[in-house]
C-alpha cells in the first residue's frame, strides 16, 4: 500500500520523528517534508501546495494507464 506523510519542519505541537520512520519503513511509503510549522497548512497558498503534491501522489499511485 503506498503511503504518503506529510510533516512540517518547524513543527512544534507533533513530532515529526514517527511519522518519518513511519514513510522511511514503508515499502512503498514517501515523505513529503514543508517549511512551515504546525498550522501554518491551514493557509490558503500552502494547503494549495500541500493539497497539490497529495493529488499527484494519489494520482502517481491510483491512475492506471490504458492498455
């Protein structure tokens, strides 16, 4: 199952140490990491960005080519 995490840098209300070891052991798993802190992904031009790089992630794993 393919995994996408998500973490703030400058996090200081979650730490990012689990959910890295989470991405860096998963078979299929990748880490997405921003320069922002904990809630700044609730600003309208980052979660654009966030939201972007998890479509494309989704479509990366979801879309199947035609044959």
């Amino acid at each position: 199952m393919p995994v996408l995490v998500c973490i703030a840098e400058f996090d200081r209300e979650t730490s990012a140490d689990l959910a890295r070891q989470i991405a860096e052991k998963a078979p299929r798993g990748e880490l997405k990491c921003y320069p922002f802190a904990h809630f700044d992904f609730y600003h309208p031009e980052i979660r654009t960005q966030v939201l972007g790089d998890q479509i494309n992630f989704l479509r990366k794993h979801l879309m199947v080519a035609p044959q």
